[in-house]
C-alpha cells in the first residue's frame, strides 16, 4: 500500500487554480515551504495544464 497523499499537494493545485496556471512553481514551492522539484513532479503528476484547460476532467479524476 502507497504513502499517503501530501496533503500540501491539494493545496499546490488550488493556488496554481486560483491564478488560472500564471503563478510560478517557485511561488507555489516557497509558500508550502517544499522544494521547486517536488512541485513540479506534482504538476506533471497530475497534468495540472489539462485539469484548468478543461481537457481530461477535473481535479479529482487524478487523485
């Protein structure tokens, strides 16, 4: 059985939603206090562009 999702993941995803994708990885990384790799690997992860693109469902089809 697999760790248990971080739960800053959810919150990295609302921020990057909140600003319809225009804030950089680098904000998002300092304000959860995680490093700017772990961001990014989340935001490939879960095809971030294509959730707020409205292309593949939402949010929660990649949970």
């Amino acid at each position: 059985m697999g760790r248990k999702r971080d739960p800053k993941r959810d919150e990295a995803f609302d921020l990057y939603k909140a600003s319809s994708g225009n804030i950089r990885l680098t904000d998002i990384a300092s304000q959860l206090s995680v490093s700017e790799g772990t961001v990014r690997g989340w935001k490939a992860k879960d095809k971030l562009e294509s959730s707020l693109a409205g292309e593949g469902g939402t949010y929660e089809t990649f949970q």
